[in-house]
C-alpha cells in the first residue's frame, strides 16, 4: 500500500484525484491546510465564559476564573458527552414520537408486534386485550417519560447485570432523566459551578449511561417495533454500488423515520415510472453513514461508503440527490453540490444547512414527504453531466443485519439444529467460555482525518479474527467492514481456526454487522446477557471495546458508556484531555478500580489489537480461577 495514500480504499483514492482533476476540494484538503491548535488539541482551552478564552500554559497556570487545566479538561470533556448523549437520545426521542403517531392505516405501523408487547409487559403496560396501536401509543409515552420525568431513575433493561447496577449505585451514578442528565452536564459546565475533576467525570459517566442504556436503547428496540428487527441479509458496499443508468438516492444521516418512507417512496409505481419516463433505467438507492445501516439491515439498501466518503458520492458525478436528516453531515455538501448537478437536500429543522435544498419532511404525512422528495431527485436525472461521471468499479459483497435475536436465532438454528432451541445466549457463551473464542470485540465509531481513512478499523479487526476474537461492528466502522469484505462469509479463510469453525458451522461472517451507531445498545444487550447467563459481572468477561477512527462528540459519550458498563475500550485517536493530569489518570487508570474498565489509547490498530489479545486473555484467566 503506497504510504502517501489517504485511504486503504481504492474507490476513495481514486475520487480524491478526480477531486484534484476536477479541481473541488475535500476533507482531506481542508485537513493539509489546517492547524490544529494544540491548546484545544490538550482540552485546555476555556471558553465557557468571555473573561477569557483562558489558555493554560505554565506561565499562566489557571484561568481568570482561578479555573486549573484539570477544572477546564473535565469541563470540555463533559460537554462533550453531552452533546453526544443529547444527539442520541433525541434521536430515540423522535422515534418515540414516530411511535406515538403510528396507527392501522397511518404510515408508520408496527412491524414487530412481539417485541411491542416484551416491552410493554416490561414497563407494565396492559396488553390483553388491547388494540395494538392503543399499547403501541402507551408505550411511546412511557418512553418519552423517559426523558423529563422529575422524579425517580431511568428504566433500565433487563439486560443489565444486577452487579452492574450495583456498581453504579455504589457510585452514585444510576441515570435520571436523560434530558435532566444533558441539563445538569450544562449547568455543573457553566462558570462557577463544578472544579473538581473527579465530580465532573462522575456527571460525565452518568449522562453517558443515560445515553446508551437510556436514548439509544429506546431509539433501537422502538425503530425494531416500527420498522422491524434486523434478520441477515445480503448486500453490496462502496461507491461502486451507484448505477450508471439509474436515478442514484443517497441516503445519509441517521433517523430510519425518514429512510424507511424513501425506501417506500422509491418502490412507488408512479415514480418508478417518473424515473423511466426521465430516460433513466430505475431508480437506486444506496446508503451512507448510519443511515446506510438502518436500511441495509432493514431491506438490504446497497451502502455507498461511510463519513469520510460523503462528498466522494457528489464527485462521481453520478448522484442526483443526497438526502440527509440528522448528524454528521458535512455542511461542505453544498458548495460541492453546486459544482456538480447532485441537489443536497436537507429535510430536518434541526439540521438546517446553508446552500442545501431543503424540504422538511413532515412525519405527519410522512409518505406524500418522501415522494416529493424523491420527485426532486429523479427530475434531476436530467441534469446530469455525463463528462463529469466516474462511478469506480469498487464494491464488495456483504451480509449485514445481526440483530441480538437475529445471533440467538441463527446459533439456535445451526448449533442445536432447532431441536432444543435455547432461545438465549447460551451457545454464544459456551463458545467463549470453552475457548473455542477467545473473546469479542465491539469495533465501532467513525472516520477521521487524523487515521489513513479505513486503516484503523480494518488493520485491528483482521488483527483480532485472526487471533480467534469474534468482532461486532456498528456505524462507520462497519461500512468500512462491508468494503473490505470482512463481513462476507468468505472472509472466515483470515479467521483463526477457532473463530474460523464457529463460522463455518454457524453459517455467519467473523465479523458481524450488529447496525448503527445507537445500535451500540444492541451490543450491551448481548454483552449483558452472557454477563447474566455466566452469573459474572461484565468486566469479568473477555470483553473489549474500540474506536480506532473516532472523532465525533457521539463517539465519547459512547467510550464513556462503555467503560461504565465494565468494557475496556481503545481509542485510536486521542482524546483532547491530555492537558489535564488527574483526568488522564482518572480515565486510563482509576476507572479500572471504580467501575472495573478504563480507556486505553493506542494509534497503531496492530499494537492496539496486541493489547486487546493480552487483555482478553488475563480476563479468561480470571474467569478460570
Ligand atoms: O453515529 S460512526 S461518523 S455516522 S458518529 Fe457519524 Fe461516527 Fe459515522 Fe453514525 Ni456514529
């Protein structure tokens, strides 16, 4: 592989020189040109009131305030967290909505009845004899309380072991509200409230636990019950999924409310028609981002590629629209857009962007929304200039969809020929315990300019199969898993010959595509539950976490959610908190002893996966004993 690359993915190296050719900019630019300030590169820049904005160095120790440099990283940290755990859990809130609106003859249905009446049975919400909308709105209330309710704890899943709880009362760390949890993250941030590291990472590890065993969770299994819960599918991955001769539909963002309507829309005999009558064979949909795995884990939607590649689908020139919700859209889309004839349309009030066209999608009338929507785009075909197409000839086959029923299902199926299903984890346990797997690894999060683009995940992944340790992927990470073919069957031949038999005979890829990024909760689901079924707390198990290419606010509340929830986690990318002695300690150390997981940082996937190994093996020791 040529060191100057920026990608281990051919269809971006190849766009990055039409960029260059056709003399448009992308991240990778911006990136040569930028500076980073290191004062923000070490969290020690403070802007939270306008006294400053204070910078420590040693000459100037503290801020105006009297603020320390560990008082201002914790600070920066927390905010941080909340901005992801807001992201989330508004995110899941929307859903709820979505739920709540949800009627027989409406557009939104429920698709997964059984799992509607396991949670409503949960929350103890009558079911007999009830209409199954009436329980289904019950049910999205009960969840939006969630949110603001004044008084008492979260409710948390059934999958949590009683030990981790126990952890977190001890601690003092047991999620409220989520929305209550954001707010006091911004009041304790706000000048002259809290300046002590410890305290502030304690509001920090609380309000990520709000996001992932709170919005996320809600976000996950209400989408499974409106839109159904993910089962194995095939599929293809990169940008050479676009089509010459059809009407290309990027889908990008995150919300499956918008993209399971445009999945609908696009399928509407009259559009179809549109699309013929405009000169074009059909049209294609293809993914990116998360909501790239919303819909291939739904309906095998082609995923286009992940963040780093979102202005590479405009430069191929084969794209009529790019169609984005919520989160982790780059706002340079629109100037890119400009150059070529793709429209950018934004459809959510709170992801407005200037130069996008944007036509709110209305959830009320949710279908009629994604029609018009999807008009714009094939009246656009039209305009596509053919001189300016290069679509690469670079995909890969994948299966995607590894929902936590869908693992239980297919291990029941193979492993126990369906003849004494155990409808649990067991067999994915006795496989751990038997050391048949030396463990799992959940590798997830984003791209980021800073990582040669794909290089993190993909170089600790295959590190990790061919070390026996089964890998669960969510987000960006497993787009750039579906590209690199690792979530092909196929690609049991770099599995160790443990992992590699277990595939086989379970008929699954080695790594499996468990969604997207509030997915992660699908993770703690089945982390939580071979926790339970072992009778041991999570840190016990051979267990790990990493985010080789992290770079987003969502990103850190998930690494602190995790770690709280007992799962070591690697970063590859380096937090901006190294400017705060007692909160890198507290981090990469004390955790360990309070919450029974810490953050490792390590930029090189090879020695971060050596870690992983080491680490994973001093835990079956102790499982051993
Ligand atoms: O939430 S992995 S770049 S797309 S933040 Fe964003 Fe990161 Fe991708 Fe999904 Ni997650």
């Amino acid at each position: 592989m040529d060191e100057k690359l920026l990608s281990i993915d051919n269809a971006t190296n190849e766009l990055i020189k039409k960029a260059q050719t056709d003399g448009v900019e992308t991240i990778w630019d911006r990136k040569a040109n930028m500076k980073p300030c290191p004062m923000g590169e070490k969290g020690i820049c403070c802007r939270i009131c306008t006294m400053g904005p204070c910078r420590i160095t040693p000459k100037t120790p503290r801020g105006l305030c009297g603020a320390t440099a560990d008082v201002i990283v914790s600070r920066n940290f927390a905010r941080m967290v909340a901005g992801g755990a807001a992201a989330h859990s508004d995110h899941g809130r929307d859903i709820a909505h979505v739920l709540h609106m949800a009627s027989k003859d409406g557009n939104y249905k429920v698709r997964d009845e059984a799992k509607l009446i396991k949670l409503a049975k949960r929350w103890e919400i009558t079911t007999e004899g009830r209409d199954i909308y009436d329980v289904a709105h019950e049910v999205a209330e009960f969840a939006l309380n969630q949110f603001g309710k004044p008084f008492g704890n979260l409710e948390l899943p059934p999958s949590l072991p009683e030990q981790r709880k126990k952890v977190w009362e001890d601690l003092n760390i047991v999620p409220r509200a989520i929305d209550r949890e954001v707010v006091t993250i911004m009041h304790s941030t706000h000048v002259g409230c809290t300046a002590d590291a410890d305290s502030m990472l304690d509001i920090s590890t609380r309000t990520a636990l709000s996001d992932g065993w709170g919005g996320s969770y809600i976000a996950t299994e209400l989408s499974d019950i409106l839109f159904g819960t993910p089962i194995p599918r095939e599929t293809e991955a990169n940008l050479g999924v676009l089509e010459e001769n059809q009407v290309n539909i990027v889908l990008h963002g995150h919300e499956p409310s918008l993209s399971e309507m445009i999945v609908l829309a696009a399928e509407d005999p009259e559009l179809v028609a549109l699309a013929k009558e405009v000169g074009a064979d059909g049209i294609n949909l293809a993914g990116m981002c998360c909501t790239a795995n919303e819909v291939t884990m739904r309906h095998g939607v082609k995923i286009a590629g992940n963040f780093a590649q979102q202005e590479l689908a405009i430069l191929t020139g084969a794209v009529e629209a790019v169609i984005v919700d919520v989160q982790c859209i780059f706002p340079a889309l629109a100037p890119l857009a400009d150059c070529y004839h793709t429209k950018f349309i934004t459809t959510s009030p709170k992801a407005r962007i200037t130069g996008a066209t944007h036509l709110e999608f209305d959830e009320e009338k949710a279908y009629d929304s994604a029609k018009s929507i999807v008009r714009e785009a094939i009246l656009n075909f039209k305009n596509r200039d053919n001189k300016k197409v290069f679509i690469p000839q670079t995909k890969n086959h994948a299966t995607v969809g590894y929902s936590v029923d869908a693992i239980v299902n297919q291990l029941d199926t193979v492993v126990n020929s369906q003849i004494d299903p155990t409808g649990t984890v067991k067999p994915l346990a006795d496989c751990i315990t038997s050391g048949v797997l030396r463990g799992a690894a959940g590798v997830v999060g984003c791209n980021n300019p800073k990582v040669k683009h794909d290089y993190g995940h993909i170089e600790l992944i295959k590190e990790l199969i061919k070390n026996d340790v089964i890998v669960v992927v969510t987000g960006c990470s497993a787009q750039a898993c579906a590209k690199a073919g690792l979530l092909s069957k196929d690609a049991r031949r770099l599995a160790g010959k443990g992992l590699a038999t277990v595939c086989e005979l379970v008929d699954i890829p080695p790594v499996l595509h468990m969604g997207s990024c509030v997915d992660i909760s699908r993770i703690l689901e089945l982390v939580g539950e071979v926790a339970k079924y072992l009778n041991v707390d999570i840190p016990q198990l051979p267990v790990v976490g990493a985010a080789p290419e992290w770079m987003s606010e969502k990103a850190v509340s998930i690494g602190t959610y995790v770690v709280a929830s007992g799962i070591d986690t690697w970063l590859g990318v380096v937090p901006p908190v190294t400017g705060g002695p007692r909160v890198l300690e507290i981090l990469t150390n004390e955790m360990e002893n309070t919450l029974g997981a810490k953050f490792f940082v390590e930029p090189d996937p090879v020695k971060a996966a050596g870690q992983i190994i080491e680490r994973i093996e001093q835990k079956r020791k102790a499982l051993e004993e």
